[in-house]
C-alpha cells in the first residue's frame, strides 16, 4: 500500500519548467466588412514574428486551419476571409509558440451568416 501511495505522489509533483507558466502572445484582431459581402481580418501582434493561423468553423463544427498569413516587421497583418456556401462561418486567429510566449487563440472575431 505505501508503493502505490509514493508513486501516486511522485506524478503530482510539478517540475520546475511547467511552474514558471510562459506568457501569452500581445495579439490584437478584428473582422469587418471593406464594402458588400467583402469580409477581411486584420491585426497587430508585437511579441511574434512569422504567420499566424487562420482559424475557421463552418456550421457549428469544430475550428480548422484555412491559412497562414504573413505578419509585416511592424506585427500587422490583414487577410481577406469569405463565407462557406450560405452556412455560418465564424474565424478566430491563432499564435504559434515562440520566443518564450505560449500557443496563443484570440476570442471569436466575428462570424458571416447569410439572412
């Protein structure tokens, strides 16, 4: 009984690396509309450097990578997005860990849906 009971404890133990939790990536985003049933994302991210990750659900579904967009030197980045047929599609935009910051998700940006 005390075998199982110290191996038990030794798992519960957390290792000095996952104690100091990394930060998260400084990302702003938002979605609209440059004119009729044309929809775009842009941002601004200062801690990263590369492409982050578009994000997009369709219909109630699980978020899928649909690309990746380059971010400029000075951490903006734009990209249009489009709707799939005529069912909801929502997008979110993801950093990747890098630099000491952690894998980063913004909140939902918004979502298109035909009336």
């Amino acid at each position: 009984m005390a075998l199982v009971l110290t191996v038990t404890m030794g798992s519960a133990l957390v290792s000095p690396a996952d104690a100091a939790a990394k930060p998260k990536h400084d990302v702003t985003a938002q979605g609209g509309e440059s004119s009729s049933n044309h929809f775009y994302v842009k941002g601004k991210v200062t801690t990263f450097h590369g492409k982050v990750k578009l994000l997009r659900n369709v219909a109630g579904g699980g978020f899928k990578v649909v690309k990746k967009v380059k971010v400029k030197k000075s951490g903006k980045f734009r990209t249009p997005i489009f709707q799939v047929g005529n069912k909801k599609t929502c997008f979110k935009i993801q950093v990747p860990a890098q630099g000491g910051y952690k894998k980063t998700t913004t909140p939902n940006l918004g979502c298109i849906v035909t009336r």
